[in-house]
C-alpha cells in the first residue's frame, strides 16, 4: 500500500515540511542534497519536531538540544546510540508516496 504525502515541489530544497498522517502522526520530509527522505516526526532524544531541524546537505539538526542526524543512513552524529528509521518512500513522476507493507507482499513504485 501505498500513501500519497505530497508533490514533490512542496518540498525545496535544502528545506523540511511535516505531513499529517491519518490517525494524528505526522512524518518530516526533507530535501536533502541527496534526494527527499521521510522520517518519523519526533527526535528520539526528547520528541521535538524534526521538520523544525535545520538542515544542510544531508546532516539535520534538532533545535531543541542539537543532536545530528545523518539523513542518509539514519545515524547520529553525536550520540552513538541513536538512530532514526528512515521510512520507505516512492517518488513517481513529481507525486511523493509513502510505502506501507500490507500483507507479505512488498510494492514497489510501479505497483
Ligand atoms: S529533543 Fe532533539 S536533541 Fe533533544
């Protein structure tokens, strides 16, 4: 299954935006200079906000105490034990979806 969360010039870059999920969570997209990644939108030091962070290339800040996330691989830069999941995205055409398994059966773009 799949979700659609934006276009993607919704999202310039070098920039964030959150996106409300059904059910009340919302997810940070970013820019990157490597391409758009999507990450659950809570810091998992203290649960700021990440589309708040401030981004460059592919390093995001969080404002409230500073941690750094790599948002290639999902690691943290200044604490070796965190992380954050970067959640599977499917960019067709300039539509931005989110990848959901359902069942056991994994889609791809095309699907
Ligand atoms: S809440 Fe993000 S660094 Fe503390």
């Amino acid at each position: 299954m799949r979700i659609y969360l934006c276009n993607v010039g919704d999202v310039p870059s070098g920039q964030g935006r959150r996106i409300l999920l059904p059910g009340g969570d919302s997810l940070a997209l970013f820019h990157t200079s490597s391409g758009i990644r999507a990450v659950k939108n809570r810091c998992p030091h203290a649960g700021a906000r990440l589309d708040d962070g401030i981004l460059r290339k592919d390093k995001l800040t969080c404002i409230w105490h500073g941690w750094q996330f790599n948002l290639e691989s999902g690691k943290c830069i200044n604490q070796e034990n965190a992380r954050l999941t970067l959640l599977p995205l499917c960019i067709e055409g300039q539509n931005i979806y989110l990848l959901q398994p359902d069942g056991d059966e994994a889609h791809d773009c095309s699907s």
